[in-house]
C-alpha cells in the first residue's frame, strides 16, 4: 500500500478545478496507484530522472499528475495538466523537476 502525499497546493489547485466526472476517474486512477503493487502501465509511467505521470483518459480528455518517490513508499503529487498532443510538454517535466527540488529543500 503506498501513501500518496501532495506537495504543497499544486495538486488540489489542478483536482479543484475538473469537472465532478473527471474527479471521480482520478479519485479511481489514484486508488490504483495506492493499493496495486505493480501499476499497470495504462495508469503510471516512468519519463525520466524518477519523474513518473500518474495517467487518466476520461472520454476524449487526457490528463496528467506528475509524482516521485520518497523513501521507495511515498508517492509526492505534483502538478497535473489536460494534456492535448500525443507528446508531453518538455515545460510540463521540467517544472515537475523543478517541484521535486523544492520538495527536497523544504524537507532539510
């Protein structure tokens, strides 16, 4: 079981945002990231330097949150965007990177 942990507001300002429907596929994605031992690729993918996307279609709509591992359990949540090219947007990985130091910084 792993414990999924927002990292300050960036998180609940991107979930407050979506539509009741797509907050429900979240709330669903996010349990499977929480209780299944190996994710299934369809849900979670690693891009790079630890930076995974926790991902969500809810019908057309394609959505993102960016996360890393703490301590091989934690999950921190980061940022999430709609996503609309087949291609995630290098600015959308370099501020999860960005988000990833501070986490670190504030933890010293």
């Amino acid at each position: 079981m792993r414990i999924l942990e927002p990292y300050k507001n960036y998180f609940w300002e991107f979930y407050n945002s979506l539509h009741l429907k797509v907050k429900d596929k979240v709330d669903y994605v996010l349990q499977i990231v929480i209780s299944q031992e190996r994710i299934p690729a369809k849900f979670f993918k690693h891009l790079e330097d630890g930076i995974y996307e926790i991902r969500i279609e809810f019908k057309s709509d394609i959505y993102r949150i960016f996360a890393f591992f703490d301590d091989n359990k934690l999950v921190i949540l980061l940022h999430g965007f709609q996503k609309k090219t087949q291609k995630t947007p290098r600015k959308e990985i370099v501020q999860a990177k960005k988000l990833r130091r501070d986490y670190y910084e504030d933890k010293k």
